[in-house]
C-alpha cells in the first residue's frame, strides 16, 4: 500500500461529501485507503461518514474486490474530540499499520480537481530528502487566488499563509516550480512515514492550529525539505476570521514551539523582541477582544513548561549537522487581519532589520 488518506472531521456535515466525491472523481484510489477519523462530532458527520463507507463497500465489492485493500473508505470514530494533531497521529498511525510509505492529509472542506495528486507523489517518489510536500492552495470560489503558497515563519514564532490572496500567476510564475517552504500547510500535506519515523509524530498538546509548523521544524531540525509542488492545486473552503478561541491556540501554542523547539542561541538572540513583540501583542489582543484568551495562555505555558522543558532536551538532542529550520526564517508578517500600523509600520521595519543582524550572528547561510 503506497498511499493513506488522512482525513480529520469535527462538525464536518457540510463538507465530508463534496471532499470524498472530489477525491473519487479525482484519483486513483487502486492502490490507496481513506481512513477518515472522526472527532465526536455531534452534528450529521458520522451519519453521512456511515452512509459513504456503505456505498465504497458496495461498490467495490460490485467491481470484484480485491487482494488488497485499495479503494477502501475506514471510518474510526471517536469517543471525545482528540484536536487535528490527535486526529492525524490517529490516522497516521493506521496509515502505518496498512504498510503505507506516504500518508496524504486532507481538510475536511477541501475540493480536489483531476490531476491534483500525481506531481505530489513524483516530488516525493524523486527526492527522498523531502519529507513534506503540499499543492498550491487556492481559495475556493476563487481559484486564481492563493489561499497559501507555503507557510511562512517568523522568528518570533508566529506563522502564517504565504502569498495570501496574491494571484496565482504572480506567486508562481513558473508552473512547474517545486520550491522549498519554511513549512508547508497542513491543509493539504503529503508526509514521508519513514521521516516522521524519526522525528516523531504531531504533538497532541498543541491541539488545533500551527501543528503543522511543529512537526516540520523538527522535519528541518533532521535535514529534511518540505516544499510545494506548484503544479499541483486543491481548493480551499478556507476561514479567514479569527476568534478569540482561535487566537488563545495561536498564542498558546507559538509559546511551546519557541520553548520546545527554538535552539538556545536563537532564543537567547530573539528574547529582547520576544519581550517588545509580547508587549504588543497584549496591546492587540486587548484592541481586538480577546485580552482575556492571551492573558488565560500564560497560565497554560506554566503547567505545560515541565512537559516542554524535558521534550526540550529530545528534540534539540536529535538535531543533525544537516538542520535547516532557520534558513526560511523571516522577520516581517504580512498577511490579512495582522496588517494593523502597529505591525505594518512600526513593528515589520524593525523586526526585518534585526533579524538581518541576527541572521549574520548566527551565521545563517
């Protein structure tokens, strides 16, 4: 078995059927298994989930079988909602059991078009050194915009959508171009299991959101690429808003990738901006409304610092002499709802020129 779908659903009723007719009518599934974990979701979801895995049985039962288990639909529910990073630690992990060499990660409110796949699995196929590899991903119901064209990372931790809402065309001019990314989305995520065999699986502790960020700069930490494939697009139902729950997690978990994963000299020369950046995301965040859910992520990087401190010590451990998780650094942001003056005007100059002199410290190629 080559191939694993992974697919994670939480309150999914609206969007599990156009993903998996899309994926049907898009890809070979001869040689591939869907495994769809489902996390408690309350609404229609596993209704809808049990009603697919019927028909794909009926059909290809109709179709004569076969010795594997290509074409298969799985659906693995579960008794509580295990977040997106333990949804795929759970999909992955039968991904595994199957004998799959790459598991392909979906959202829930994807549409897949014809071709989609292939130039995917030839990167990976070509260059084993990739460990992670994502399609260009553009807006749903607007096609020629880029939802992203690979994450982009801050040194200060954040990360964000690259090239968000830029025309395709112009982000990608070379449609051919399989460029390297500080990480790619997990939206959308093709993952070498042999690579995630050494540097481990997604941390649950991070729940929902910049998961995908975690487990590709460890990828990095070990030498290996995450790139997208510009040939390859998918379409995105994607929600620009963000909540305030939304921002606690963002908050919160840039908080344990920078303890957990940031080496020592890179914390020790961004820690002066650490504490100016943290000043005026207090000053964001009580302009925006969610003052409570920031302050409230403090407490939670507390309890969780002895937890962070010992995987700490594994994670810096295992990096290699080949580790280029700090080469796609930047030090500017630029994506839609944090383009408030204080960032755009003030923050962005200031933080780019800093770390042009932090990069020269340590000696970044």
């Amino acid at each position: 078995m080559k191939l694993a779908f992974v697919v994670v659903t939480y309150q999914g009723e609206r969007y599990i059927r156009p993903l998996l007719a899309t994926l049907r009518a898009s890809t070979d599934l001869s040689e591939a298994v869907v495994v769809v974990v489902d996390n408690a979701s309350s609404d229609g979801t596993m209704e809808i989930l049990r009603d697919e895995e019927r028909a794909w049985a009926s059909e290809r039962q109709a179709n004569g079988g076969g010795e594997n288990e290509g074409g298969t639909l799985r659906v693995l529910p579960q008794d509580r909602n295990t977040g997106f990073a333990g949804g795929c630690n759970i999909g992955i992990a039968e991904a595994r059991r199957l004998g799959a060499a790459y598991a392909v990660l979906l959202n829930q409110d994807l549409e897949l078009a014809t071709g989609w796949l292939p130039p995917l699995i030839d990167v990976m196929d070509r260059r084993p050194e990739v460990a992670a590899a994502q399609p260009l991903i553009v807006l749903h119901g607007e096609p020629d915009l880029v939802n992203t064209g690979g994450n982009a990372l801050h040194f200060c931790g954040f990360g964000y959508c690259g090239d968000y809402r830029q025309p395709a065309s112009r982000a990608f001019p070379d449609p051919d171009e399989v460029r390297p990314v500080a990480y790619a989305s997990g939206a959308a995520l093709v993952l070498r299991l042999d690579a995630l065999a050494h540097a481990g699986a997604f941390d649950e502790r991070l729940f929902l959101y910049h998961e995908d960020l975690d487990l590709q700069v460890r990828l990095r930490q070990l030498g290996y690429e995450c790139v997208v494939v510009a040939k390859s697009r998918v379409g995105h139902k994607y929600d620009a808003s963000f909540s305030p729950r939304k921002m606690r997690y963002l908050e919160r978990n840039r908080w344990y990738i920078l303890i957990k994963d940031w080496p020592l000299a890179r914390l020790a020369v961004a820690a002066p901006v650490l504490i100016g950046v943290e000043a005026a995301v207090l000053v964001l965040a009580a302009r925006g409304g969610w003052l409570r859910e920031k302050l409230g992520t403090y407490s939670e990087v507390v309890r969780a610092l002895p937890d962070l401190l010992r995987d700490r010590r594994e994670v810096q451990a295992r990096r290699a002499a080949t580790a280029n998780d700090v080469q796609h650094v930047v030090g500017e942001i630029h994506f839609e709802g944090f383009d408030h003056p204080i960032v755009t005007r003030v923050a962005n100059p200031l933080l780019a020129r800093y770390w042009r002199a932090a990069r020269a410290l340590l000696r970044v190629p």
